[in-house]
C-alpha cells in the first residue's frame, strides 16, 4: 500500500497493511530544537514516516466584512521569553478586545473578548464568515506529498473549530459552564450563533480538498465537563456543522483531548469519522483503547493513544516498543493511527525514530 492508501484505510475503519502513524502537528519548537529547523515535510521524510501535513485553505472575505471587524495588536511587554500583547476588534458599534501572552512554544489567552452579553452580540453580528476559499496550500501540499500521505486542515472559527471549544475561547471555560446551569438559554442562543457561522463558512468555502477535517476541541471532554453537559450543548451542534461539512465532501476527525471514556457512544452519534487523541491516564486523560475498540471499534477509527512524555522524552527503546505493540494489538480490526496523545515539545528524535520502526513492524 502507499502512505495514503494506508491512511485513508485506517480512516475508513478498516484494515491496512500495517499499522500506520503520524505525530500531531509538528510544534516549530521541536522542529528547531532537535531537527535543525526542517519543516513538516522534512520531518516526516527524516524519519521515514509516511506524512499528515497539517495546513488549512485560505479563508476570503468580503472587503465591507473585513472594514466592519479591523484588528489591530500592540505589544504590551516583553520579558524573560514572554510577549504580552493586547488584540483590538474595532466593529462600527465598539471595540471587542483579547489579552495574551506568548513564548517559544505556544500562545495563550489571559483576558477573554467576551465579558458580557452586549460584547456577544458585537461578536454575532460582525466576525466575519468567509464567502470563498483559495484552497491552494492544501492542493499544493497533496501535490508535493503524492501517494505518500495525507493533508488535514482546520475550519475557519474563532479558537478552535468545535462550537463548545469556540465558545469557551470566547467566555472562558468556568463562566461558560456556570452559565449552563444559570442561563442554560443563553448558552443555545451563543451556540446556535456560533453554528451558523460555521454551517455558512463550510457552504461558502465549497468543495473540501483536504483528506481529513479536525472539529470539536479539548474543552468538550469528560475531564472538563460532564457527559451530560456534552450530550446537550455539544452534540446537536457537532450534528449540524458535521452534516453540512459531509455534504461538502469532508471526512472528520473529533478532536478530544481530554478525558473520553464517558462520552464514546454520545460521540458515535455527531456524525464524525474518527475519534481522537485517545489520550491515556499517564497524560491526563483517562482512554482505556481495548476497552473503547471494545465499546465502539467497529463504528470509528481512532487517531492518537501514544503517551509521548513517557516515549519520546523519557522513553527507551524497548518501552516504545512494548507501548506500540500494546495499542496496535487493541484494535485488531484495524482503523487505528498511532499517534502521539497531543503535541510534543521534547525528546531524542531517536524515540521518534525508534516508534516509526515499531509502527511498521505491526503487520495485519
């Protein structure tokens, strides 16, 4: 089999040759650090591991949309490896703001843009949806990678591409979840809004030429909010925006990396193809792989499970290899990728090296 046929089998829920995996989106720290700078497609070739090249279309605006939501940033300060800055949204009717920071290795939010019901509103009538797509960087990375792989990509959305995810980036996640119990009404009026840019955005930016489409968002899982909450403020939105982007052609993959175990069935029903990151208790979340491929194998492929920190920062070679075999032999019907849990930052590019060979040794 080629890489993509291998991927897009695996992603299909069935079996492939052997087992295939990825890494989560190489982090620009790692690449510069251990791998003197080389990019995604680098990476990938330097290991020997067949690539999932993360990269989005270009989302196209209307020129009037764009003057109604103008975004400006200033540098706050910059300290021992820190930036704080301060983003503006400037819309006709008043200006939504955001606090961050960000160092070497990712960015993060320290004040939120929506601090009352008034600044939603701003937010709902002017953040813009696209009316297009140039879907050339996706078209340009499958051409560059052929057979070999697989290209994924991300929805245009504020924060990540899931509603509840969105809507947490937004609020916050605690003010979010005291507002379900407080103005549980409230919470569907904000989703709906949020659903509806993202049904129009999928519409507007036609035909999906990526293989793959990440949706949902680690603020939806077990270890964040109860599997009821889940149930009510996330699964009828998955539903929606999941539907419009199968229309469309997409393939999706639910991104939740967090706890899962709770939430496998509730999940079957969004409409997704794949569940990921599988992420185990060693690094925060709580998936049991036997016991999931047990209870919904045979419905969803599954993307992740490999407990990075013990593997490729403190891991030997025979640990790896142990760890690899364990998940592969989880799954025995196949419609597994063996991934990192989430990003990595550290680690001898010999472990890296040391999971790929694993990987490929795992024959069905």
């Amino acid at each position: 089999m080629t890489g993509r046929e291998r991927f897009l089998t695996a992603l299909n829920n069935q079996k492939p040759d052997r087992l295939p995996c990825q890494v989560h989106c190489w982090m620009q720290y790692y690449l510069d650090t251990y791998l003197n700078g080389m990019d995604q497609f680098e990476a990938y070739e330097y290991f020997g591991m067949d690539p999932v090249i993360y990269v989005s279309p270009i989302p196209i605006f209307d020129e009037k949309d764009l003057k109604n939501w103008r975004h400006t940033r200033k540098i706050l300060s910059v300290k021992d490896g820190e930036t704080s800055f301060l983003d503006l949204y400037e819309t006709p009717e008043g200006t939504l703001s955001v606090k961050g920071a960000y160092n070497r290795f990712t960015t993060w939010d320290t004040e939120v843009m929506i601090k009352t019901e008034k600044d939603f509103e701003l937010f709902k009538k002017y953040f813009p949806v696209p009316v297009s797509a140039d879907w050339s960087p996706v078209i340009n990375a499958k051409n560059r990678i052929k057979d070999s792989g697989i290209v994924r990509s991300c929805a245009h959305n504020y924060g990540q591409a899931g509603v509840w995810q969105s809507l947490c980036c937004l609020i916050g996640t605690e003010e979010l979840i005291f507002k379900t119990f407080d103005e549980p009404d409230w919470v569907h009026y904000a989703s709906n809004a949020i659903a509806e840019k993202l049904e129009r955005t999928f519409y507007n930016m036609g035909k999906v030429e990526s293989d793959l489409v990440e949706t949902g968002g680690g603020h939806a899982s077990s270890t964040v909010i109860s599997p009821d909450m889940h149930k009510e403020f996330c699964l009828p939105y998955d539903q929606r925006v999941h539907k419009v982007l199968k229309e469309m052609g997409g393939r999706i993959v639910y991104h939740l990396c967090g706890g899962i175990m709770p939430l496998l069935e509730t999940v079957t029903e969004n409409g997704c193809d794949a569940l990921e990151t599988m992420t185990p208790a060693s690094m925060g979340g709580d998936c049991r792989l036997k016991e999931a491929a047990d209870r919904i194998g045979n419905k969803l492929a599954f993307i992740g499970g490999f407990d990075q920190n013990r593997g490729f920062e403190k891991g030997t070679k025979d640990y790896i290899q142990k760890s690899v075999r364990e998940l592969f032999e989880a799954k025995p019907s196949g419609g597994l990728i063996l991934s990192p849990s989430d990003h990595f930052f550290f680690g001898d590019p010999e472990n890296v090296r040391t999971f790929v060979n694993a990987c490929k040794e795992c024959k069905y």
